[in-house]
C-alpha cells in the first residue's frame, strides 16, 4: 500500500449557506421545526427566501466545511460533490480550493442550480437549515475516481448523500474503493430527521463498512431506536470499531472496543451561530486520526474546532486551527 | 409642499461585498494601496478573486448600505441603484427590500452583471475595496422617477455616482427634483481617491448644490487640497450649510454657519472590520437630522452606529439601531 497523498477525503452535497437571522416566532409561523435540517424544493425555496431577512452567503456543506477544517488544522483534503456552472458554484469551488482542499469534480452544465441551504438562526445561537438539493441530485458513481480515493487515508462520508439516488451509489462506491484499497472509511449520521429517513441503510454500514462513526447524542439514540444515550454507546461500540459520539455543551465521548474517553466541551463566551459544530468536531478528530494521535487527543481536537465555530457566523473557520491547537497545547 | 413618504432616499453604485481576510503582504505583492476604494475592470476583478482566500458575500454599496442604516434606526428610506437579473441581482434586492426599503429601479436584462466589490480586510480591521462596477453604469437619468425623488425628505447622493459617466447624470437630474420640490440634498464625498478624480465637480455641487456634506478627514483636506484638517473645516464652514466631517478613532466634527459641535467616538472592544464606518454614520446623522434632533445628537447617533458596524464583518447592521439608540439614551 502506498503513502496516502490525502489525509481526508470528503464527499457531501455541494452547498452554499444563505445565513440570515431569525426568531422563533418566524420558524413557529412557517411550521419549520427547530435545530435540524430539511429538505426544500425549489418552490418552497424560494418563498422562504422572499420572507426572511437579510442574509449572508458563505460556502458551507457539511463535509466540504470538515475538509477545509481538516486544512486548518495543516492537514492535506480532497472533497468530492457537485455544484452547477453558475455563480453560486463558482463562489463554492473558489473557497473550497482557497482553502487548500483539492477539489475536481465537474460542475454541472445543466439542470438545478447549485444547492443552498437557507440557515436560520435564532438569537440562541441554534441553526435550522431549509436545503434545496439542485445540482447535487447530479453526484454520481461517474464522479468517484478511483484514484483519487485511493490516495487518502480517510475517506469521509455524509449521510445527507443518502438524500440524492445516484448520489447514494456514490457513496456506495466510494467506500468500496476506500476499503479495497485498504484505507479507512468514515461516516457521520448527519441529522437525526436524516437518520429517520435512512436508518436501515445507515444500520447496515455502522454494522460492516463503517470504521470511524461520528454521531450527536439525537443521531446516535435514534439510529438504534433508544432513549437513553449510555445504552446506545454500548450498542454502537459493538458493532462500529470507533465512534465519536458529540454531546453540545456535555462534551464528547469516544468508544472504541474497551476503551472509552470522555472530553469536556472547551467553554465559548457567547454562541453566535452553531452552524458547523458537528462537521468541525470531525474535522478536528480526522486530523489527529491521520497524526495517530490518542483518542482523547482525537476529542480534544474535535470540541476546540467546534468552540471556535460557534463562535462567530458561518460554518468555515475564521482563526486558523492550526493556531488554535498550539494555543492550547495540542500542537507544536 | 406635502408631507415627504420617506426621510432619507439613497442613490449609489448597487454592489454585492464580496469579503476576504487578508494580509498586508498580499497588498504589497498585487500593488494595491491600503484603505480605498480602486475600481478594477472585469479582468482584474477575476485574476484577485482566483488569489484570494475564503470570501463571505454580504450586500454593501455605500448609500445602500446608509438607507438600510436609516431603517434600522426605525425611519423609512427608499434606494435607486442598478443591479442585473442575475444572481448577484437578486441577493441585493432581496436583502435591501428585507431592510425595509422601497427599492423599485428596473434591473438590467443584459450587459455587465452586477456590481461586486472585492474587500479585503487586514488583521488591523482596516478594509480595502476593489470595485468592479458592472452592471452600475447602465444607471441613468431615466431611473430617477421624479415623484420618488420629490418623496423624500433627504436625497442622500454618494460621490461614488460620478465614476459611471451616465450615473452622473442620474445625480445631477435627481439633485435638481430635490431642490426645485423644496427637499435637502446631501453629499458623501465617498473616498479620497474618488475626490482626487473628482475634484472639480464636488467642489462645485459643494459650493452651490449640496445642502448636508459628509466627510472624512481625508476626504476633506484632499478636496479643499490643504494639510491640515482644521483648515478644510473653516473651508467647508463657508461654502455648505451643514458639513459633518468623520475623525475615525477622534469621532467627528460638525459645522454649521457658526456652530461646531465635536463628539467623540464610542470605543469598541475590538476593529473587526470597518467596511461600513462612514456609511452607518451618515445612517445615524440623517436619522438624526430627518427627526429634527441638535447636531451634537445627529453627530452622537452617526458615531453610535459606526461602532456597531466595525465591531463584525460586513457592512449591514447585525443589532438593531433603534434598540441601541435606546440602550444609549439617544431615542425613547
């Protein structure tokens, strides 16, 4: 087996956030349950759009937003999704490379338009995401070089890609790939509303072609249909070689056959925007996975790059990782 | 002379921010002086945007940015600008009329997309614009609906108009409804490079034109071509009815015939970015001046309102100004 060229590879829906804040009031009047993410048609899109406020766009896309992490911290990324050949995909793929992440899928020429998520954000700091898919319904088996996945250590998946069809073949292959070439394969369960919708499928991989899992408490209970998060730890931990289970303010805790850590959440002034926590959390850990850090280190990682992202609007970082890792003693 | 619809009615360059981090190297290395406003054509405006770093894209213009200030404050403002149905387009209008304003001028349906300033903020806050104007120049005189104009208490013009040859003339035949309705007209200087280009036209609307001035240090000695700052302000005193003149940290200096009131700048904990200072206080002088408050109040609402605005990126405001209007004891 070869040197990995990439630390981490990503493949996700191709997303440009639509930021805009909001009140709980709006969110009660538009019947749009709070904290998770849902799906949009173009329709409904665009009539949320005329009805919310100001807003600011800043690429974002949940394993696009961990691979720029995983560069912040000094690590090598690749990213595989699909925006169109629009002004939106424009903006995508020039932050996305500005952010040192190799990234050469081809853009759509036709069809949806790139994908945004209008993310509203209420004065608690809490984001809801209304998605419209567009050109990500386009990532297929064709846009998966073999190569290319080959060449990374981790490759790292997203459950929303269970949302496009071809876009699950995708990932399907991907991890063949990935796991043929001896490489680790990675997935975050994403939302629990996308847990719901795929809990077979994702039941399925957690059990066989999963190595590192990452999950938030709501994801991981209701994959195995549980209401206390300890019992759902044990059960994970059966079937996953290692997990990375997110807990908000409570930290996180990580199990990996008889091991298990806990790591405290690091304390934030105010929550701005929690737009990114769980997608920075595993930037952090990926990248010190890839260092062959400990666990605990791996955690420590994970909750310092999900404090700095709450801390301000958007889910892309604003004081280099990197820095921040030496700052508190995980880097030299 | 009926009651006028709105107090402040805006006309500029409608343009989308597009916002970078950046170092003063990057600067040295493409040549661009620190602190201005430089307008770069198509080409130019691709070749920084393929070497900058991540962006976030916030609606800006500077008179649109003042309009959106003057209805946060809780007054009613109206905007006239050219954008193009595009993307861009639609960001801008959506985000402006969100802000409470009437923006009604047709959008371009083909030519020059729209107008995008590529900012780039230095580690000290400092910000440096490069402007592609785009779809700007195709504003004329036929966009300025003459009862609008004649709506408004206050017809607040940026001296950024005068780059698109036909926007030129837009002002002048908006300036000449304002007056002849009985209205104030008013004049930002906009950037000292502007005034350098400039210059003779400005001090002729000044002389004669121009009922409300604004200004900042730079700005002010470069049009009257003196050294020292106290020089321009006798200088303006005697040629404009009103001139309010921004210091930065010193806060501002405002004359009328033979009153000049000084305020001091209200501090904040730290410069994040100061795209925006001079727009949100004019935003809060006019305010001030359409709800017939002294000038030291004018003055102390400008500066308020400049402080919120360099304390986050973007130049649109993220508190509510009325709600800090308030909380300083400057509204009921």
């Amino acid at each position: 087996m070869s040197e990995p060229r990439h630390h981490v590879l990503g493949i996700g829906n191709a997303i440009v956030d639509v930021i805009s804040r909001t009140t709980d009031e709006f969110l009660t009047r538009h019947d749009i349950a709070k904290g998770g993410m849902h799906l949009i048609d173009e329709a409904q899109a665009e009539a949320l759009y005329a009805d919310t406020g100001p807003s600011i766009e800043i690429s974002g896309g949940s394993a696009a937003n961990t691979i720029v992490g995983v560069g912040s911290f000094g690590g090598s990324g690749a990213y595989v999704g699909k925006v169109k050949n629009d002004t939106l995909g424009s903006v995508f793929s020039h932050d996305i490379r500005a952010g040192g992440v190799t990234f050469e899928t081809a853009m759509a020429e036709d069809g949806p338009s790139t994908a945004r998520s209008l993310i509203l954000v209420t004065p608690d700091g809490e984001r809801t995401m209304n998605t419209y898919l567009g050109a990500c319904v386009h990532l297929g088996p064709s846009d998966i070089d073999a190569d290319l996945i080959a060449s990374a250590q981790v490759t790292y998946l997203e459950g929303y890609l269970w949302d496009p069809e071809e876009a699950k073949q995708a990932f399907r292959e991907a991890a063949r790939i990935a796991r043929e070439a001896g490489r680790k394969v990675s997935l975050t369960l994403s939302d629990p509303f996308c847990v719901e919708r795929h809990r077979d499928g994702f039941m399925e991989l957690v059990k066989g072609n999963v190595d590192i899992l990452f999950a938030n408490e709501a994801e991981i209970m209701s994959l195995y249909q549980v209401d206390d998060f300890d019992e759902a730890a044990v059960r994970v931990k059966q079937d996953c070689e290692l997990a990375a289970l997110t807990r908000s303010e409570k930290g996180c805790v990580v199990v990996s056959g008889d091991h298990t850590a806990h790591v405290p959440a690091v304390p934030v002034d105010k929550v701005v925007d929690t737009t990114g926590a769980g997608d920075m959390f595993a930037a952090g850990f990926l990248y010190g996975y890839t260092q062959a850090r400990d666990l605990e280190t791996c955690g420590r990682l994970g909750v310092l790059a999900a404090s700095e992202i709450i801390s301000h609007v958007g889910a892309r970082p604003e004081t280099p990782f990197a820095d921040l890792a030496r700052q508190h003693g995980l880097a030299s």
